[in-house]
C-alpha cells in the first residue's frame, strides 16, 4: 500500500498531473524557442532558414523526442485520471496496479526523458572541452550507471513475480527508483559543474588579449551569459531531481508530483542549453582548445632546446625571443576565432641569460 496515509495517492496523483500540466505550458514556451533556435541561422534583417546541410541533426531529432515523451505524458497522465475516477469504483486500487500499461508507460518516459536530457548535457560538456573523453569520464560512468538502474526500475513494473499492487514508495520499488534519481543527481551537478568552469576559463582567457582601446570597451561578454544560463538551468534541474529523491526517501506520495514535475524539467533544461547554444559557439570552443594544447606543446618544445646567449650592448639587458605562433585550425571561420582571440596572438618568451 502507499507509504503516506496523510495525504492519500488519490490526492497526490491529481496533484502530480495538475503539477505538470503547469510545467508542461513553460516546457512549450522553451520548446518553440528552441525549434526557432534550430532552424534558423542569422539575426535580424540577415535571419532565415537553414538549408538542410546546416540543421544540427542529432540536437532537433532529440527535440522532437523530448517534446513527444513529455506530451505524450501529461494526455496519458490525464487519460489514467479519467479512468480512475469515471470508470472505477476503487480508484486506490487503479493507482497502486503497477502493471497497468498506463503506470508502465509513465516510468518509460520518466527515465527516458532524463537519459535524454543527460546525454545532452554531457555531450555539449564534451564540445566545451574540445571533444576530450577524459574529462567526461566520470560523468559516463555515473550516466551508464544510470540507464543499468532505469532499465531494472522498468523491469520490475513487468516482472510477474512482482506484487500488483505497490506504491512508487513501497520497498519493491522505491530502492531502485531512489538510486535512479541520486545518480541522476550527482551527474548533473558534476557535469553542470566542470562546464561552467571550463566556459568561464575560456571567458578569462580571452579577456586577456582583449584590446583595452575605445573601440573594444563596450564589447558584449556572450559566454558570460551563456555561463549564467546553463548554471542556472542546470541548478534548477539539479534541484527537482534532489527533491524528488528526497520526498522518496521519506516514504511520502508528494513523489508522484515531485517526479511528474521533474519529467517536465528534463525538457525544460534541455531547451534551454540549447537555446544559448550555437555551432559557432562549438567552432569558438574547439579552437580555444586547439589553440591551448598548441600552446603547451610549443612551450614544452621550447624549453627542451637550449638556448644560446647573443651578443648584447653594454649596459642593457641581454636576452633571446622565443616566438610561440599559436596556429588557428583550418575548420574555424576567422569570426569565430575574432571572438576568442580578438587580435592575433603571438606568445614571446624571454630568456634572461648572464
């Protein structure tokens, strides 16, 4: 039965679709904000569609995945009242049947709609970072981590073993369903975390060989907002996923709303990554870090040769120049590398010799 008997599952499932429908309304005004995002390029008088070569593929079919799972959701959530309430004399029991396809149906888009919206999260770390598996390492692991957990949770729903009529907080399932949502947790502070700070490196980075004349004082600071967004939204979503483990953990059926709620999150986070998201903003990431590891090799090469002493006029310091070029890749637009390094950059080391 339902671990919480002051506040009946009845009560709480009417609560949970009333939840998400409201939070279904603010995933709908992101969701065509990212569909515009998507499919057009430009801004202002030289905004228009994208040609079919310039659609970021993998980012719209996970759009459209997400906008079907949380639509599909709030109408089956509204159909399994409907049946409960209209069509059954024991709506109790219609809400603890674990097996019914309705019941079923919702945890399938629960857990894949996270899934989905971590994949996200981690993959737009991988692009910040200049596409190094090392640095989302852990990050996977916590993610596989997570699909192994989901796909027992689900399972379990579909077990003919399993007791038919059981609360999400009942022991069979609440172990399984917290563990869920504590990887999903960690994971997302973790990921949200290191991509911050990578974006506000890059930010600080450039910031250095930024001009300090008239013409580049007012300069606007996009990644600083970009920062901004994407710390926020992914602290918010970090924070439904928290809360629903917690009112888990206590047994209370406020983890019908707190779930039905965190589901709509998944996609609201998601749209908005994505909105303050661009392919450019890729090129400009991929070249800071090109143009780092560049770097670092040079300086490793230059300090391995030695270095001669040169003639000197008496009286001045005596010293030899290393240039250090940092080369652009081929595959960046000079607009793009404008932004991060918005004069060219040329390292020079000197070596003070006696």
């Amino acid at each position: 039965m339902d671990g919480a008997d002051s506040w009946p599952i009845t009560a709480a499932q009417l609560s949970g679709n009333f939840c998400e429908t409201l939070f279904y309304g603010i995933y709908l005004v992101t969701f065509c904000s990212c569909v515009h995002t998507l499919s057009t390029t430009g801004s202002g008088l030289e905004e228009r569609w994208r040609r079919p070569s310039e659609i970021r593929w993998m980012m719209t079919s996970v759009a459209v995945v997400l906008f079907a799972i949380c639509t599909f959701d709030v109408a089956i959530g509204l159909l399994h009242n409907f049946r409960t309430f209209i069509d059954s004399s024991d709506p109790t029991q219609v809400f603890l049947n674990i097996a019914d396809w309705i019941t079923i149906a919702r945890g399938v888009n629960q857990v894949t709609a996270m899934i989905l919206g971590d994949f996200v999260l981690i993959y737009r770390c991988w692009v910040v970072y200049g596409r190094r598996w090392l640095t989302i390492a852990p990050s996977l692991i916590l993610f596989f981590g997570g699909i192994s957990v989901a796909v027992r949770l689900i399972n379990i729903g579909v077990e003919p073993t399993t007791q038919r009529t059981i609360a999400l907080n009942s022991n069979q399932v609440l172990a399984w369903g917290m563990a869920f949502f504590a990887i999903t947790a960690m994971q997302n502070v973790l990921t949200t975390s290191i991509l911050v700070w990578r974006i506000w490196r890059v930010e600080k980075e450039s910031e250095k060989f930024i001009y300090s004349g008239p013409a580049m004082v007012h300069q606007p600071r996009h990644l600083r907002r970009v920062m901004r967004v994407i710390a926020e939204s992914g602290a918010v979503y970090s924070m439904m996923v928290f809360t629903t483990f917690l009112v888990g953990v206590i047994r209370s059926n406020a983890l019908y709303p707190a779930s039905d709620m965190t589901l709509q999150a998944a996609g609201i986070a998601f749209n908005v990554i994505l909105i303050r998201s661009s392919a450019r903003r890729d090129q400009q990431f991929t070249a800071f870090g090109h143009n780092e590891r560049t770097m670092i090799a040079e300086q490793r090469r230059s300090d391995s040769v030695p270095l001669e002493p040169t003639n000197s006029v008496p009286g001045q310091s005596r010293g030899q120049d290393v240039v250090l070029d940092v080369k652009a890749i081929n595959n960046v637009d000079n607009a793009s590398q404008s932004s991060i390094y918005p004069t060219g950059m040329t390292v020079t080391k000197t070596v003070m010799t006696p």
